[in-house]
C-alpha cells in the first residue's frame, strides 16, 4: 500500500512538471515575427512587437529567454514610454532607443521581486528587451546604435 502511494505521488510529480515544461515551451514560442539586428555592433534576435496586443503581453508569461535573444517595441513617434513588469518572470534590461540610437538603458526586476514601473529617461519609440546584464556583458551603452540586418 505505501509503494503504491508512492508510485502515485511521483507519477503525479512528473506529470506536473512535464505539462509546466510543454506550457513553457508554448508560450516562449508565440508566433511574434523575429528578426536580426546588431545592438552596439551584437548581433541578437529580437521578436518584433509593434502591434497595441503584442507590445501590451512582451514578455509576459516567458520563463527563459536564449543569451541574445529578446524583444523589440516599435512606437510611432518618440514620447516617453512607461514599462512594468506584471507578469514577468525575467529579469530585464530594458533599452530606451530613439531612432536607432540608445538613449538609455534600465534594469527590470521580475514581478516577484516586487511591481516595478519605469519609464524612458526622454522621448524614444523603441524599446528592447534582454536578458539582465547582456548590456554590461556586451559593453553596450548609451550613443550605440541599432542596425537592421
């Protein structure tokens, strides 16, 4: 009877974690567009959110992102753009670019570590989203530029 309960509780375990790691999957795949573009001469891959409902999920509900992997928000013309991390699992760094050159960069806690707003230090209408620390990894800063491959 106690091997029984046993084998139930972790078939039950690894039942659980396979739906979590399908769920995950899923969701880190969603159908955004992507495309290559050199961030302060890095190449990365950044799925394009331009429309009001991709830019409003982002990366909302994404458990793990590739090294230089991330998103990219297009905005119309430059104002001051506010983010926040609901629904956020990642830690950020978030890249304010007006044109196609960075005007600022600002790390984003995950929504565990507590709600967290930020907002463009001036006008832009791009915004990039990374791994935290890719910037400092990379060495990209304020004046780099973003190309288009």
């Amino acid at each position: 009877m106690k091997i029984r309960k046993f084998l139930i509780a972790i078939i039950t375990l690894i039942l659980v974690i396979l739906v979590i790691f399908f769920i995950s999957h899923k969701i880190s795949n969603q159908n955004y567009e992507t495309k290559r573009y050199k961030l302060g001469g890095i190449e990365v891959n950044l799925k394009i959110a331009d429309s009001p409902e991709e830019r409003q999920k982002g990366l909302s509900q994404i458990y793990n992102l590739d090294e230089k992997d991330g998103m990219i928000f297009i905005f119309g013309e430059p104002s001051i753009l506010s983010f926040w991390n609901k629904d956020t699992f990642l830690d950020l760094d978030v890249v304010w670019i007006k044109d196609d050159t960075i005007v600022g960069i600002t790390p984003l806690q995950k929504e565990e570590k507590g709600r967290q707003i930020i907002n463009s230090p001036v006008p832009c209408n791009i915004v990039i989203e990374l791994n935290q620390g890719f910037c400092q990894k990379y060495n990209i800063k304020i004046g780099d530029k973003l190309e288009i491959m």
